[in-house]
C-alpha cells in the first residue's frame, strides 16, 4: 500500500470539499431535504400497509354450504380446499357453532333465544396466505358443488386492494421526483468545482492523467454530498422518532399503529446508500460533460 | 522522434491552420518553429501532443501514430512528451515541489519514484533552493522553470516549447534557453515555437519557418529571416 498516493488523493478531494463551502453545504441540505421526506414517506407508507395488512389479514372466506350438503361430500370439500397451495387453513362450523358465534359478534343485539329454528346453514371458514388471492380462491369455492354461497369482505378486499397500489405508484413517482432534484442540485455543485478546477484538468490532462484518475476526486466528492447529506437526514429521523413517535401514538389512540420495533440501523444503512449513490451518478455525469473532447 | 507527412489541419469554423505539411525531426534534434502568429505553430504543436487531431496526414510522434491515437491511448501519448506554455500552467495554490510532483502523482506514480525524480528535475533547472515557494512568490523566469521541471519529471524524450519566453524579459529569457539547450545536449528532442528573433539568432540551430500554415524554409543552422544574420533587423 502506497500511503503517500493515498494522502495525496484524499488531500485533494478535502480540498475540492473545502472550497466551495457554500455550495456544498447546498448540496448536502438538498440531499439531506430529500432524504428526510423520502424516510417520512417510507415511514408513512409501511404504516399503511402495515395497517392494510391487518385489515386484510382478518379476512376470510365464509362458504355457505347447501343444506342438503351430505357429510361425505363436506369432507371431500375440505379435503380440495386443503390441497389448494394458495389456503392456509379450512374449518367447518357448523350451524351450531355458527349461530353462537353470530351472538357473540353482535353481544346480545340480536336475541337468538326467541328462535324456533336455527336458520344459519353449516359453513368452511377458508384462509387465504396472500390478501391479492382472496378474490380468485373465492371465486373458485363458489364453483364446488355442495357451496350454496361465498361471502367475503367483497368491497373492502378490493379496495385496499387498490389503495395499497395507488400508494405504490405515487410513492415511487415521488420518490423519482426527489432523486432527481437531489441529483440536479450535486451535479450544479460538481459542475462548479469543476469549473473552479478547470486549470488543473487542464494540466492533468496535459501530463497524461487518465480520464477516470481525473474523474475520481469529483466522484468522491460528490459521494461525500451525498453521504453526509444522509448522515443528516438519518440523525433527523431518528430524533423525529425518538421524540415525536411516542407522543403521536399517544395522541391518536384509535389509530392501530404498527408498534413492533423497526431495525433502524438497516434503514440508515439503506438510506446511506441512497444518498452515495444520488452523489456518485450526479457527479460522474457531470464530469463527464467536461472531460469529453 | 517526430515525423508529419502530409498534415493538414481545418478547424471547424473553416480556418486552415495546417496545409500538406511534411516533416522529419530526429532523435536529439532542438528545432525552433518561427513566424508569425497565427501562421500555424501553436497548431502543429497541438496536434503533436493531440489536443488537435488532422484533417489529414499522417503523424507519428516517438513511434505512435498519433493521428490514428484512440482518445483513450491518448495519456499514455502525453506520458512521453513534456510541453511547456508561455503562460507557465502552474497550480497557484501549490508550491514549486507540490506542481512538479503533481504531474507524477496524477499519472499514478508511486511515492517512492515521486520522492526521487522530484528533486532531480528540480536540481536540472536550478530550483531546488525555492521547492517551497508558490509560483507568485517566484520570477517569470523561475516560474517558467517549475514549468520545465514538470515537464521533465516523468522524463519524456521529447520537450515542447509553445513561446516559452512569450511573457519572459530578455535576461530570464537567455536563462530558459540555455536551460533548454542543456536539456537538449542530455539527449532530449527539443522543439521550441516562438516568435522571438534574437533567440533564435543567437542560438544558430535548425529553423523551420512557417507561413499561412506552409513550411517555407528549413535549414540547419539557420536565422529567423532567412539568410539574415543578427542585427541585419527587417523592419515592420
């Protein structure tokens, strides 16, 4: 290892660094803006499908079965709906177990003590492993002979369904939008230091310097940008939770927030990369405008 | 060490810099280019270091064809040459040693090669008492030499002089060219463009003499007019 190629390396990109002080302190708060609201909308995001989840996950197919539904016909639906690689699990209620769980549900509104006759038909409870399936497994349970009829949350299921995509599309609209501010922003303060070096690329290109050795200094730079641009935004975010997290879910109770710990330190590792990466692409564009002859 | 065959240069806004332009410089030539400006010196010396590239011709330049260089070939073409400007091309903000180094630390050099050529190309053009200075607290003279030892330091066999004494006086000027000339009797190919008449007078080496981008004399041993000795000063 050569330590004086390495200093004077890491001197000179210090002192790119150093130079343009207010640029780079433009470049960083942009990086730092983007990443904050990229986290906040992460952050918002997870909390929603979070929730989705939940709603989906209690959702399950009820399969009302024709009264004249022989026993030995309900076993062998079971047995078919068991095989389904896409069901996690398959009960039967009975009538019985049906109604008392009707009186449960509804805690006395309805008094089934005034029935002469228990009107509820025997039923499979179907799970399904993935929430997007709900709908086709359905409608393949109402195909089975022996099923009189299939209820499911029908319009809650596609709903979120939906909701969950929309969220997807916009976020990552969004999230281009921000990269590609963040991105303008270094790649104007790269452009400048450049600009403010354009004698010493001169010589280094005079002198037999490669393209790439030239082009390194830059790209650290511009990584630097980034780096410390989503050390910010990390230490911001993680104040923001520290401090404003608990009030909110203290503040709004009815809300079912997804309280399970997330691992922080992957998530500032991610959004580390994001920010070096942002920096690295910026400032290699546009060096390369400069240096192309 | 450098040949032209045939080179013509066009420049994109239509102006002729170069026209069938042919020739021959040996190993441990020291060759002045004269005329006056924009006669086409500045131009062929571009294209010898390729930051021109030839309309048409062929260029060859220690053994590489330069005309037909890939741009990625192109720092290891610089590698071989030394080039020096009249306006020095030094790093402000860098001493004498820092500028000289940094033309070996950009090529990737190691720390041990630095440490030893440095001082040596420093020592060659007298410097080595002012390696801490920057280039504002030195002489044009003294600037200028920072510049050669930069230009000597990955030690090219061919030396490029664009009006090394453009923005020199007369005094630090005789010390340049005596500087070049000690360079050139250690074997390096010298080729000096310049436009100052008692330079090239005294000197009594090979002219080339460009006019309107056409080589019009070459002589050994020659003056900047043609057939002139020194005094006999044409006017205008």
């Amino acid at each position: 290892m050569d330590w004086g190629k390495v200093k004077f390396f890491l001197g000179e990109v210090l002192r790119n660094f150093t130079r343009n002080a207010g640029m780079q302190a433009t470049a960083i708060g942009t990086v730092a803006i983007t990443i904050v609201l990229l986290g906040v909308f992460l952050f918002v995001r997870g909390e929603l499908t979070g929730l989705g989840t939940q709603l989906l996950d209690q959702i399950e197919i009820s399969a009302y079965l024709s009264t004249d539904a022989t026993p030995a016909q309900i076993a062998s639906l079971r047995r078919l709906l068991a095989q389904d690689p896409r069901v996690v699990s398959v009960d039967f209620i009975p009538k019985k177990q049906g109604l008392a769980e009707l009186r449960d549900r509804t805690k006395g509104a309805i008094d089934t003590s005034t029935l002469t006759e228990n009107p509820l038909p025997d039923k499979l409870r179907v799970r399904v492993r993935v929430p997007d399936q709900v709908p086709a497994v359905a409608a393949s349970v109402r195909r089975l002979s022996g099923v009189d009829n299939v209820v499911y949350g029908q319009t809650i299921v596609a709903r979120l369904l939906q909701l969950g995509d929309v969220l997807r599309r916009v976020g990552i609209a969004v999230i281009l939008v921000f990269f590609a501010v963040a991105g303008i922003i270094i790649s104007n303060t790269i452009r400048l230091t450049v600009f403010a070096r354009r004698r010493e690329i001169a010589i280094m290109q005079l002198v037999g310097a490669t393209n790439t050795y030239i082009r390194m200094p830059f790209i650290c730079e511009g990584m630097l940008d980034g780096v410390v641009g989503a050390l910010l935004a990390v230490g911001l975010l993680a104040a923001a939770r520290a401090t404003l997290w608990p009030r909110m879910v203290e503040a709004l109770p009815w809300v079912a927030f997804n309280t399970t710990p997330v691992d922080v330190g992957a998530i500032a590792a991610e959004l580390l990369l994001v920010g070096a990466a942002i920096g690295v692409v910026a400032s290699w564009i546009s060096v390369g405008r400069h240096l192309r002859t | 060490m450098i040949s032209l065959r045939g080179v013509s240069l066009i420049y994109p806004n239509g102006v002729h810099a170069l026209d069938n332009v042919t020739l021959e410089i040996a190993k441990g030539d020291f060759v002045f280019l004269v005329g006056h400006s924009g006669t086409g010196k500045s131009s062929l010396m571009r294209l010898l270091y390729r930051e021109a590239h030839p309309t048409s011709g062929e260029i060859t330049v220690d053994g590489i064809r330069v005309d037909r260089l890939r741009s990625g070939r192109v720092p290891a073409l610089r590698r071989h040459l030394g080039v020096v400007f009249q306006d020095f091309k030094l790093l402000s903000d860098k001493t004498v040693w820092e500028n000289v180094a940094f033309a070996m630390q950009v090529t990737g050099a190691h720390t041990k090669a630095v440490m030893r050529q440095v001082p040596r190309s420093l020592d060659l053009v007298g410097l080595s008492h002012k390696s801490r200075m920057y280039p504002n607290e030195l002489s044009g003279g003294e600037q200028q030499r920072t510049a050669i030892a930069r230009a000597l330091v990955n030690n090219p066999k061919i030396l490029l002089c664009d009006e090394p004494t453009g923005n020199l006086d007369p005094s630090n000027t005789t010390e340049i060219m005596e500087l070049l000339l000690r360079i050139n009797l250690k074997g390096t190919t010298v080729v000096v463009a310049t436009h100052n008449q008692a330079v090239v007078d005294r000197m009594r080496r090979r002219v080339v003499r460009l006019e309107d981008g056409r080589i019009v004399t070459d002589e050994e041993r020659g003056y900047y007019y043609l057939g002139l000795g020194q005094g006999q000063v044409l006017s205008g």
